[in-house]
C-alpha cells in the first residue's frame, strides 16, 4: 500500500471541497493528468460524512449518470430523467451540509451537463457541487457557450469558482518518495505526474 502524501494540490482540492459544502456553491477544479484529482476526491469522501463521490466516463448517456448519482446516494431507483433528476434532488435535500463530486467532468458532454445544471438548481440552497477535471473541460463549456448550446450559458454561469491544480515539483517527488520509504529519490526528480511517480513506487514495493 502507498502512503498518501498531502500534496499543495490534494490540500488545495480539500479546501475547495469544504469551501463548496459550507457555502453550498458550484465550483470547478482543473488540472492535467496525474495531479492527484481522483486520490484527493477519494480520501475527501471517506473523511466526510454526507459526500457523494461520481466517476465520470466518456462512455455513460445521460440517464446512466443520473444511475450513477443515484447508486453514490445508496438509491436503487429507476424512471424518467425528470423523475431521477428530482429524486436526487430531493435525496440530497433531506441531509445535512451534503457535497456531490464529479471526478473526470471533462469527459461528459453538453446533455449531461444539463442533468448537472437542473439538480443544481434544485439543490443550491442546501448541497455543494465540485466539478473535477481536465483543463478542457472549461475551454470546451465556453466554446459550447459560444455556440449557444441549450443550458450552457446558464451552466457556465452557476459556477461560481475556478481552481486550477499545480504540476508535481521535485519538492513534492523527494516528500513522496521517503514517505513510501524510498531514499534514492533524485533519479525521479522530473517526472511528468503523480500517476508515473504513483507506478514507480507500486513497482518498486512488489520487488
């Protein structure tokens, strides 16, 4: 097992995930690949009570990730978007200082973003919202906007922050490597991410 080390950007995404549930706002969280969304997103959920982790995919339609939603929020349950849509909303509105995450935001498209827009609005007055992604997650809501697409002006205007998340420094490469209990760790130094110095260390341990 790894050791999870609190990095600038897993410390940054936790207070961005506090800052969302006790002002209850929609925020956006960017970064590249491999700077420590998921893993942040992952621990913020087991440490929080209330905190309902969705992992995007390209692949999922519009009603699978309000199926999605509904299996984070422990429901089995089944019917018309609307009714799913309203069902989450009311789930969510039934606990205290609640938090919906959506890691890997970048990969659904406008029709799924609607879902997302029409919960908000439902919920705002008692949820937070973390949106998780890619940097071209933002660049692709704007060109969306630009092109007035259904729902996403209004979308892009309900976000009420913007975080964008550092690439990995050797600071954090040496902190990382003696805390999993490597000592040689200036052969590392340079690595593009966390994910690539992530393997390493998996690779390493199994030696």
């Amino acid at each position: 097992m790894q050791k999870i080390v609190t990095t600038k950007n897993f410390n940054s995404i936790f207070q961005q995930c506090d800052r969302a549930r006790t002002y209850k706002k929609l925020i956006a969280i960017t970064g590249n690949e491999g700077t420590g969304k998921t893993i942040a997103l992952q621990q913020y959920e087991r440490d929080n009570e209330n905190t309902f982790k969705i992992h995007c995919l390209k692949t999922m339609k519009a009603k699978e990730l309000l199926t999605a939603i509904l299996f984070s929020l422990g429901e089995s349950f089944t019917g018309s978007p609307y009714q799913m849509t309203f069902k989450i909303a009311e789930i969510l509105n039934s606990k205290e200082k609640p938090l919906l995450m959506f890691d890997e935001i970048s990969t659904l498209g406008v029709s799924h973003l609607i879902y997302i827009k029409d919960i908000w609005d439902m919920v705002e007055n008692n949820c937070g919202i973390v949106l998780c992604g890619q940097h071209y997650f933002i660049t692709n809501l704007e060109k969306a906007v630009s092109k007035f697409k259904v729902g996403m002006p209004e979308f892009l205007s309900r976000i009420s922050s913007f975080t964008e998340l550092d690439e990995i420094t050797n600071q954090e490469i040496e902190y990382i490597c003696k805390e999993n209990g490597i000592e040689d760790c200036n052969k590392y130094f340079n690595l593009p991410n966390f994910r690539v110095l992530s393997n390493i260390i998996k690779n390493l341990k199994e030696e």
